[in-house]
C-alpha cells in the first residue's frame, strides 16, 4: 500500500506481489489482486487506495491501510485462498478471513509485532530459513523471484562498484564507501533516502560525482543497467537481512556480489559462483579483486535457476494446494 504494484522506484513487497498476481494469472488462476488503485496487473484489481501513501504526504498510511484490509476481507468469502503481502496488519483481523489465510513473511520489523503473527488463524511462508521464529506455522520457504526479462546480462560490466538499496545505517552504505575506496573503484549508491540524518552524516560528505556517485532511487530499467554495468554489488549490510532483492538482481545481470555473512546471505550468494560472503572491510576489499574473476555467465544462470519469477510461482502454487487441503482452525 505504501507504493504501486508494481512500483515506479523502491518497493520490494509491491514488486514481489506484482510479479506473483501476473505469473498466477499465466498460469490459468483466477487472481483478484488488492492495491492500489493506479496498479497494473494483468490480474483483477480492486482496492480503496487511489494511490501509495508514501507519494502523498497529505495521507496517513495507518488509516489506509486500515481500510484496505478491512475491504479484502469482506470480499474474502469469494476466494479459495487469500495471500496477504502487508505484514501484521491483516492478522489482526484474521478471525474475519472467510477463506484460508497465508502470510508471507517478509520481514519482522521488532519483536513486538511478534504477538500479533502467532495468535493469528494463518499459515506462513519464509522467504529465508534464516528469518523463521520459533512458533509460527511455515509452510514453505519461497525465496523471491525476480522477472529475468527485465534483467538482461551483460558479459563486460566497467571497473566500478554499486551499492543498492534503502541508505540507512542498516543497510552499510557507509561501509561500501569504504570498502570501494580501498579497492581503488569507483562507487555509484543507489537508493531511497530512509536516514536523512545517516545520509547527511556518513553519506553525502563522500558524494563527489566522480568516486562516489549518489543517483537516488532509480526505476526498473535503469536499475538493470546500473547492475549490469558494475563490476559487482557491494553488500555490507549491519543487520540479519531476510532476503535482499537488489543481491538476486544483480546475479541475474551477471553482476557477482561482496556481501556481509549475515541474515539470509548465506542461503542467497552460492560462494564462488554468485559472489563472495565476507566479515570485515579488509576482506571486502580483498574479495573485490577475486569476485571480478568469476565468470558472470555462470552467475547469470544460477540466479536464473534459482531466483526466476517462474520458480517461484510453481513454488506458491504447490504451498496453495498444501494450505486449501489443511484443516482449518
């Protein structure tokens, strides 16, 4: 809700969605998907919100949000399955699902959501072993596809480094300055500004338009060239990552990445082949120079064995079947 589906710029849970409806749609299923109003799907659209909150400063996203799950779940009698993408919002109110509820977890904010995914009537799905608790009812793991088409490979990338993402402290932009600049490459930061302060502090100082370049969030095809056209992605990230996107993104380009060993990382980077997982600055720097030997056709085809749109819509497809065939509570 907070942006389009899918989005123009930023927006991982609007853009694994979009991908999700339409792929479903292909594949012959009936598919209502609820967002905001100015989406594009090829599925059925309905929804309450004309567009995303976070474009309109004059809207209050915790009313919208509100409404919008209050209206899918009183048309929830009308489907086989409902699959909610908006975090803990709607299992709040999962006692008025009148149809088998799935959640997918994309993430948990803070242990205070906590109460409200495991008193809820819902079954859940990780998008990384990493990021499971204790007590929920997981169904499956489905890690994030991404649409290929939209991420062409490029075999001979330019000696400079990207870092994509949110710039927050969470995120190691910082960091990745560092690390680019012992490696003697340049940097171009990618990203919405989601710490002004982080970003005035520890980022913008750095910022010169030749060794770090800043381009703010950019949309879906300037993204692939920017990827593509790096050396690889740096991924220094400060906290236990669930999936990271902008990773996947990168591989399917042929980008190889230098990621922290943290979160998901693990699971997501196959070492040596996708990128190299590190600990500290030194190491980064040193995987910089081995990570640009590794053969970026290679990359492109694992990510596209593992991380295409297609994988994961037979995969939810087959957590589907598992969830409508289930007991309800």
């Amino acid at each position: 809700m907070a942006w389009r589906t899918p989005p123009r710029h930023y927006g991982p849970w609007e853009q694994v969605t979009g991908l999700l409806a339409d792929g479903l749609t292909a594949h012959g299923v009936d598919v209502t998907l609820f967002a905001t109003l100015d989406s594009v799907t090829s599925a059925t659209l309905d929804g309450v919100c004309p567009h995303g909150y976070a474009d309109d400063p004059a809207m209050d996203g915790r009313v919208w949000e509100a409404m919008h799950v209050s209206h899918a779940l009183a048309r929830s009698d009308e489907f086989d399955l409902v699959h909610s993408h908006l975090d803990w919002l709607p299992l709040a109110f999962a006692e008025h699902c009148r149809a088998p509820l799935l959640t997918t977890v994309h993430g948990f904010s803070g242990p205070g959501i906590l109460p409200a995914y495991r008193d809820a009537r819902s079954s859940y799905v990780s998008i990384s072993d990493a990021d499971r608790v204790t007590g929920l009812d997981y169904v499956a793991t489905v890690p994030h596809g991404v649409d290929l088409d939209g991420l062409p490979f490029t075999r001979d990338p330019g000696p400079g480094l990207v870092c994509f993402g949110r710039i927050h402290p969470d995120k190691g932009v910082h960091t990745a300055i560092e690390i680019a600049r012992l490696a003697g490459r340049p940097l171009t930061i990618c990203g919405i500004v989601q710490d002004e302060r982080y970003f005035t502090e520890q980022v913008a100082p750095h910022i010169d338009g030749e060794r770090v370049i800043f381009l703010g969030a950019v949309g879906p095809r300037r993204r692939a060239e920017i990827l593509g056209a790096s050396t690889a992605l740096l991924h220094p990230i400060a906290f236990d990552e669930p999936f990271g996107l902008s990773v996947v993104e990168a591989m399917a380009c042929g980008t190889p990445v230098v990621a922290y060993a943290r979160g998901s990382m693990p699971e997501v980077v196959d070492e040596g082949v996708t990128g190299l997982l590190v600990h500290t600055v030194d190491q980064a720097v040193d995987a910089v120079a081995r990570v640009a030997k590794l053969d970026r056709a290679d990359c492109r085809a694992r990510a596209r064995q593992r991380f295409g749109a297609d994988r994961m819509v037979t995969d939810y497809l087959a957590v589907y079947e598992e969830v409508v065939r289930r007991p309800q509570r």
